[in-house]
C-alpha cells in the first residue's frame, strides 16, 4: 500500500475521516497478515515508511503507525503519505546454551 490520505475532505466531519483513515490501516495489515504464506516461510513483517510527502517519509515500525497518523492529525497536518510493503520472513534457529546443560 502507497497511499496520501487526507485529513480534511469536503463536505465530512473532522473526526470521521481520522477514524476512517485508521479502520482502512488496520484492515490492510489483518488482510495482509492473512494471505497465505509460501512454502518456508514463518510469517509476514512489514516495512513501513510516513511523512507528508513520499519524499520526506521515514521509516517506522508497524506498531507505530496508529500514535504516528494520530500526531500528524494533532499537530494539524493536511495530509499524509505512508507505504506498507509486505514481505515473507522466516525466523532464525535458536541457538543452544552450552552453559545450561550439566
């Protein structure tokens, strides 16, 4: 998902679209984190990048990107770009403790 949303369209309550921007967010990383896995694969993780144009956008963590859309809306933004880019992970084997053992 690469997407500028905007804060204030016409015609709308300004407390609608915040909660409608942050409801389509949510939805995208549950579908996301849905999709079948390939074979080998553990699970899904998620770069994700925000700013206020595509130019300017850093990265964050996914668990981040709720407070961010809620900063950018109290500090009076009139839009926002963000990008969530999906990609397979697996974990690593866990390493054995030699101390552990007797």
């Amino acid at each position: 998902m690469k997407k500028t949303f905007v804060f204030n369209p016409p015609g709308k309550h300004p407390e609608r679209p915040l909660e409608a921007i942050k409801h389509e967010l949510r939805r995208y990383l549950r579908r996301e984190n849905r999709r079948e896995l390939p074979e080998g694969v553990d699970y899904w993780d998620f770069d994700c990048r925000m700013g206020e144009s595509p130019e300017t956008a850093e990265e964050i963590r996914p668990a981040e990107i709720i407070k961010r859309v809620d900063a950018a809306a109290r500090s009076g933004q009139s839009a926002f770009y963000i990008e969530i880019l999906s990609k397979p992970v697996t974990r690593a084997p866990k390493k054995e403790d030699p101390a552990g053992e007797d």
